[in-house]
C-alpha cells in the first residue's frame, strides 16, 4: 500500500475520534511487523524440525492457552481492523499492545506467535493495554464477542497472561517513545511517519493543565 509522507502525516496528527474515523495507520505496520515475525517464525521451525521433541518437552504448557483447534480464516490486519472497527481503542492502545507482545516473547523464548495463536493474543493483549491507556472501557464479554471467543476463555487468556507477565504492564513515555520508533522504522524507506505519541501529549496536557491550576490559585490569593 502507497502511502504519502503527507498523507501520513495528516492522518496521524489530524486523527479523529468520530464514529466515522478511519483506522489508524499503525494498525497496517502493527499487522506486518506480526506477519513478518510468524514468516520468521516458520522458517527457524522448519530449519530446526528435528529438535521438535526437545522443544515440545521443554515448552511450558501456560503459553498454549492461546492456540486454537483450527487457524482462524481472517488475516492479522483484517482481525487488528475489526478489533478497532468495534471498540474504538485509540492508536497508541496498539503501541501498548506491541509492547506487551513484544515482553511477552521475551519472558517465554518458547513461545512463538504463529497463525494458531496470533489472534488470541491480538485481543488480549490489546485488551489488556485499553485498560491500561483508556479511561473507559468495555467489558471482557464484549471484547470476547469482538474477538469471535466466549467471555470464560478471554477471562482466562487475561489471567494467565498476567501471571506469564509478572503484572508487569507499566509503560513509560521512554519505552513508548522507543517503540514508536521502531515501528516508523518500518516504513522509513517508503517516507516514513510519526506513530500517535498519546501518552507523551496526555502528559504535556496535564502538565500544562496543572501550571495553569497553579496559576489560577496564584491569581486568587493576589486578589
């Protein structure tokens, strides 16, 4: 997909929240940075096939929680584009998600995001970071609707998430600010684009809101 530079950059300072918004471009980079990785992932399980054994003995059965029976007749960005078709999540409840992709790999090396398990994790995690990022959220059961599964098996992805996780789900503006940049990196050769910085701006709202307090307080005891 063409985009412009320009284009890009409209789309991503200029977003909207209406009813009618169209989905945020870091959606279409979130979905192939994925596909690229499931690609990578197939090619080291074919090259390594005969360690298929050890690696099923050593596999710690927690992380199976998000494979299914039969692989999922929908592409990642088609799945990415209805989760936000139906919730709204704002662009940086994405990075977020990324993030805890990413933390996820890293604490579970056994662990590889394939076909089977990638759209399970898209929604819980993505689920897991709305809570995180947005004020107001709706129930697990209607994630659970949105993402095709029934509310008990989204519950329990959710816990064992968690739990595979360590509760560990902070994300600071540095490490969202990172993460942006890996993600415009993906498209630097084609003009590249500045990822929705959400946080850092809600913080330098708030920062300008609460300097505006203080002077609001200032200016009452002088009179």
């Amino acid at each position: 997909m063409a985009i412009s530079p320009r284009k890009l950059r409209s789309d991503v300072y200029c977003y909207s929240y209406q009813e009618d918004s169209k989905t945020p471009l870091v959606i279409n980079v979130l979905a192939s940075l994925i596909e690229r990785n499931m690609a990578r992932s197939k090619r080291i399980a074919n090259n390594n096939s005969h360690k298929v054994c050890f690696s099923k003995s050593s596999k710690d059965t927690r992380i199976e929680i998000f494979d299914c029976c039969e692989t999922p007749d929908m592409t990642v960005e088609s799945y990415l584009e209805r989760i936000f078709r139906y919730t709204r999540a704002g662009p940086s409840v994405y990075v977020i998600a990324y993030v805890y992709i990413d933390r996820f790999c890293q604490n579970n090396p056994g662990f590889r995001i394939n076909p089977t398990n990638v759209h399970r994790l898209l929604i819980t995690t993505i689920m897991v970071a709305s809570k995180y990022v947005e004020d107001m959220n709706y129930r697990n059961s209607y994630f659970a609707r949105v993402g095709g599964l029934t509310t008990d098996e989204l519950n329990k992805m959710e816990l064992d998430f968690l739990f595979l996780m360590s509760f560990k789900l902070h994300v600071n503006v540095s490490v969202f600010e990172s993460y942006c940049c890996h993600l415009e990196r993906e498209v630097s050769i084609g003009g590249g684009y500045h990822i929705e910085r959400t946080l850092r701006c809600a913080e330098e709202i708030k920062s300008r809101q609460n300097q505006h307090g203080r002077f609001s307080q200032i200016a009452r005891v002088m009179l």
